[in-house]
C-alpha cells in the first residue's frame, strides 16, 4: 500500500466495516506505521481489497504477526482474491522480515465467531482455533494461531 491507494482501500473498508469509522485515517495510520504495519491492497484498475499485517510485541528475531484486517470489495468476493492477498503480501512480509534478521514463527488473527473468514484462514495460513472470546468487539470473537505458516 501506498498513500495513492489510500483513497480506494478506504473505499473498501466502509463497504467492507460499515459500523467502522474514519476509514482512510485508520489506513493511513497503518501505512504511516511501517515496519510494525505492514499494509498490502489488491490492485487492478482500482482498489479490490487489502490486508494489514502488524509485527506483534517487539521487532523480534522470532516474528509473531498479527492478521489485523482483511477486505475486498464487495462485487469482487468469492474470486480467490482474499486467499490470493493473504498469500502474496505474506511472501512480502517474509522479505521485510529477513531485512530485519528475522523469520515469522506464527500468526495470530481473531474473526467473529460467525464469520466465514476463519474457513479461508484456515486454508490460507493454516490457522486453527484456539480460543473463544465472548462479546469482544460487537459479538462473539474466535482468536486462532498458525504456527509456523
Ligand atoms: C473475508 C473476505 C476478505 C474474503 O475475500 P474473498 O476474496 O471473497 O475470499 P476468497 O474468494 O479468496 O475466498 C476463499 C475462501 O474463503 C471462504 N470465505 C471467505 N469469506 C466467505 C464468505 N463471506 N462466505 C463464504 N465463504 C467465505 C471460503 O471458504 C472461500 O473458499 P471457497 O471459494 O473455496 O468456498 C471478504 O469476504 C470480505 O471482505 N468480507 C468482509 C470483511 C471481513 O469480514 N473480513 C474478515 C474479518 S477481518
């Protein structure tokens, strides 16, 4: 991501996080927020969706990641565009890690409880429920790990 995509990635948060606001704000602090943020979009003739990694507790040799957000435009779902940004912008992440002299032990990454996300973080990063959190954000929130994705 770059401050040209702010626009369109933040298109595709409000339709994407309706009862979310300021979108390009959050984006831009996400970009502004490099290395420990670590924003990705899809881009074809616009923004179709984007993802936000961040490097958790510390620049460390070990890296623990968080998968902070992950969208795509509406009429664009259900074409592998999720899997595809989450697979590519983590082969970027890699590089950036081995920049830092580190290498990514694990990925944590937390959905709704009802969200059919946690079917493609599981087939994406392999990603597997660990824990349960009720009513954390506005329902339900199932918290899962991918050790070593
Ligand atoms: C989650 C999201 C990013 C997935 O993007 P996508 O481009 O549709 O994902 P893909 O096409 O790569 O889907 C891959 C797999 O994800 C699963 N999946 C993801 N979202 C799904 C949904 N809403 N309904 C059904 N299956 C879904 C399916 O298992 C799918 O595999 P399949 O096509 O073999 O059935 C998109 O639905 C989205 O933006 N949702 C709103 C925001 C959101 O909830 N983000 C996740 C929480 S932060």
């Amino acid at each position: 991501m770059t401050r040209a995509d702010l626009d369109g990635a933040a298109r595709v948060h409000q339709m994407a996080f309706p009862r979310q606001r300021r979108s390009r704000l959050w984006l831009e602090c996400n970009l502004n927020g490099f290395p420990r943020m670590l924003p990705y979009v899809a881009v074809a003739d616009f923004c179709l969706g984007y993802v936000l990694w961040v490097q958790k507790s510390g620049f460390r040799p070990e890296a623990v990641l968080e998968l902070d957000q992950l969208a795509v435009l509406p009429e664009a779902r259900s074409r592998g565009i999720g899997r595809r940004l989450l697979e590519e912008s983590l082969a970027g992440v890699r590089l950036v890690l081995a920049e830092q002299q580190s290498v990514l032990k694990s990925v944590l990454v937390s959905t709704r409880a009802d969200n059919d996300a946690q079917r493609l973080y599981q087939a994406a990063l392999g990603a597997r429920v660990e824990a349960v959190i009720s009513g954390l954000y506005s329902a339900d929130e199932v918290l899962m790990v991918a050790r070593t994705p």
